[in-house]
C-alpha cells in the first residue's frame, strides 16, 4: 500500500515507521521542515522513544519512508491517509480545531478516490461525523462512502513505549458505515502486529466498534476514567494523611480484591492525555460533575503539595526551594501539562526563590521553560520532588546540602535516607514523616 501520515510528532513518527515496517510505501507530512529533513535523514527528531532511530534508519535506507511538507506530494493516489494532527483544549472545555481544521482542508484539497481516511487524533464524540466529513467532502468534491471513506481509530499508546503499545492493545475502529469499517480493518491487520492477549473477552487486533461516535468515546471513556480515578485517589490520600493513616497500604490492601482498581495519588497529572481529554468529554457532556470534580482535585494537587511544604517548613517567602523534576512523569522528556508549572507558579506566589532540576534537561532547556536551572551539590532550603525519575529514588540530603525540608510528591525516596530533614509525603500520616 501507499500511506500517507499527516503529522510527524511523538506518536505520528512512530505510526509511520511501523506502517513502513510491515513493506509498505510511507510518505510523511509535516509543516516543521527542520523535522522533514530530519526524518529524510535517517535521525530521529525527538529522543526517547525506545527502538525508534534503529527502526527509523532501516525504512529510510530500504527506502519504505520518506517525508514532505507537502500534501500534493503525500495524499493523490494514498490507499490510506493517517492524521495525528495535535487538538488543543483549553481550561473551560473548549477545543481548538485551528491545526486539525488546516490539515483536513489541506487533505481535502489533494484527496483521490479510493483512499480511506482515518483520523487517530482523540475528538469530541461526533466530530469526525459532522466535522470531518462535511469539510472533506465539500473541499474535495468527492462523496463519502463512496469515493472515499472515513473512520475513526484512536491512538491508545505512551511516549517512550509506542511500538510496545502498538502490539499490546487491540486497536478500535469506528466508521461511517460498514463499508467503511471493513477497509479500515483492512488496513490495520495489515499494518499491525498483536499480541496475545488471554486476559481478554476476545482476541486481541482490530476491534470495530460498529459506529465513529463510539470509538471517538471509547478514547474519552479510557482516559476520562483515568483522571477520575486519580482524582479520587488525591482524596483519599489528602484525607489519610491528615488522619494518621497511610494511604498505599490502604491502596494495596483494596486493590487486593479483583473488584477494585484504585490508582497512586501524586503531586500532579500530566501529559497529552489524561489531563486533557476530560475537557473534550465536558464539552459533549458538561453536566458530567463527577469528571468536572475530579479534573479540579488533580489541578489543585501541585498547590496541596506546596500547602503541605510550608506547613511543615514554616514561611517560604525568600527560601530557596528546588522544584525536582521538570517532566511530566519519570524518564519522559516531556513537559506537556507537567505539574512543574503549577508547583513553580504556587511557590514564585508563596515568595520562595525557586529553582528547577531535571535530568533530562539541559540549563538552556530548562531557561527556556522559563525556569532557573538548579544543580544538585547547591544550597537549597526545601526540595518538592514533581517527577518520579529514576535518579531521584535515590536522593540524600548530601545532594542537597542545607536542605530542612522535603515534599516527596510522588513517594519515591527512602524515608531511612532522610534522616534529620523533615520528610512530607502525599498520602502518608503527617507527623511520622518527620525524621
């Protein structure tokens, strides 16, 4: 097959080079030309995603994988055309279709029959029905469902593991009609690799879900669920801790019995997902006050954890406080509605003189976060750990001289390392932190 893959981001890049994997022509869009030339190089234009610069190599120089900034270079002629074009959402709920609104024109607009069109972007339920198709049908001149055809298949994978995921999940499907359905499941066994999967109800592979609208839900449902579980969590865990009780043993001993699937409570939710596509269920459904709550409880999480600091560590006004961890989550260089931000905003407002650590950051990197870059072996007064990397496990106070107090945000430390620094974790009793 030819397949075009509009959007060569974190998920896009990876999506192309498994299509190319499987012995198939790629053609990659991208309007970043620094990422086409990249890709047309052979180099990878984000680290971090496992086996992709070695897959990335092999379809480059077999030839199966090229890039281009131009849709007349990508789309006539497709059998399938893949876009994982960004969609942003903002605090009140409202999405902003502007880069996937230009990219569906730009499609349209070199759109050839036969071609299925899936979209893989997470939407609102009902977009790819009343948005999408209109739009591809009236900037193209041709009918869907019978020129070309159109489904919705949401990416269901992680940063850092994408070919992992790739294998691990079914993948859903949604069309217009069946037809519809039919190529795209077509299209996906012959693009994907399943693993075996006996924990579920049926094999795993390509599931159809028999309309767009249920897999466009299907995505929010996951996710939304995710953040709410979480949410409730943060309760928990803000409850226990301020009554002598400590929440992970409690964790442990619900999610004992198969019925219960409680998650780890944490200074912040962050990432492309899970924080965001609450907002686009709300703006289907905004009478959702279980989803509303549980997005303002991990949102105000960062600004609990700060609280929990200046209790035990009294006023922060002129305190130099280290923020550890600029990354969403641990060992992903990648600060997508990453906590730091809130933590940052929430001690620059108590007064703290506030730094910024990452492994995974340079100084420069760091600057242009807008953060001031901390060194590990400088004086520091308090610490927050924000991301749970793997090097912070094994933190001490010799890594932060003069440091009085810790908030460990993600309950990572060893509390017997800590001897003598007051010691606040989210979830755990308050007074037995205190070494």
């Amino acid at each position: 097959m030819k397949i075009a893959v509009v959007a060569l981001g974190k998920i896009g890049l990876p999506l192309a080079v498994q299509f190319a994997s499987k012995g198939h022509e790629v053609v990659g869009v991208d309007v970043n030309a620094a990422v086409v030339d990249l890709v047309n190089a052979g180099t990878e234009p984000f680290p971090g995603e496992a086996h992709l610069q070695e897959k990335l190599s092999t379809a480059v120089s077999d030839g199966r994988l090229r890039a281009t900034t131009e849709y007349g270079d990508a789309i006539p002629g497709a059998d399938a055309v893949v876009l994982v074009v960004p969609l942003f959402v903002d605090d009140d709920a409202r999405p902003d279709f502007g880069w996937m609104d230009g990219a569906t024109a730009e499609l349209a607009k070199h759109l050839t029959p036969g071609t299925l069109v899936s979209y893989e972007t997470t939407l609102p339920v009902g977009t790819t029905r009343t948005r999408w198709k209109p739009m591809l049908e009236e900037r193209s001149g041709l009918t869907e469902g019978e020129d070309f055809h159109l489904v919705f298949s949401p990416e269901r994978v992680l940063t850092g593991r994408v070919f992992e995921d790739l294998r691990r999940y079914p993948k859903l499907i949604g069309g217009l009609s069946a037809a519809g359905a039919e190529r795209a499941r077509e299209f996906y066994e012959a693009v994907l690799d399943f693993d075996e999967r006996p924990d579920l109800q049926r094999p795993n592979g390509v599931w159809d879900l028999g309309s767009a609208e249920a897999s466009e839900m299907a995505k929010l449902a996951e996710t939304t669920y995710r953040d709410v579980n979480i949410g409730l969590a943060n309760e928990f865990a803000r409850y226990a801790g301020a009554n002598g009780i400590d929440i992970y043993q409690v964790i442990e001993a619900s999610n004992s019995q198969p019925f219960s699937h409680i998650h780890r409570p944490g200074i912040a939710v962050g990432g492309h997902c899970i924080p965001v596509y609450p907002r686009l269920y709300l703006w289907n459904d905004p009478a959702a006050d279980i989803v509303r709550t549980a997005r303002a409880v991990n949102a105000g999480m960062p600004s609990y954890a700060v609280q929990l600091l200046a209790e035990s560590h009294g006023d922060l006004a002129g305190q130099r406080v280290v923020v550890l961890g600029a990354a969403y989550r641990g060992g992903v260089k990648e600060t997508a509605f990453s906590g730091v931000f809130a933590t940052v905003q929430a001690l620059t407002e108590a007064g703290a003189d506030v730094a910024v650590h990452d492994p995974m950051y340079e100084d420069a990197e760091l600057a242009t976060l807008g953060f001031a870059p901390y060194h590990l072996g400088t004086e520091v007064d308090a610490a927050v750990i924000q991301s749970d990397h793997a090097e912070y496990r094994t933190l001490s106070p010799a890594d932060l001289p003069g440091v009085r107090t810790l908030v460990d945000g993600r309950n990572i430390t060893d509390a017997r390392t800590w001897d003598g620094v007051t010691r606040r974790v989210i979830g755990l009793p308050h007074a037995s932190t205190e070494a």
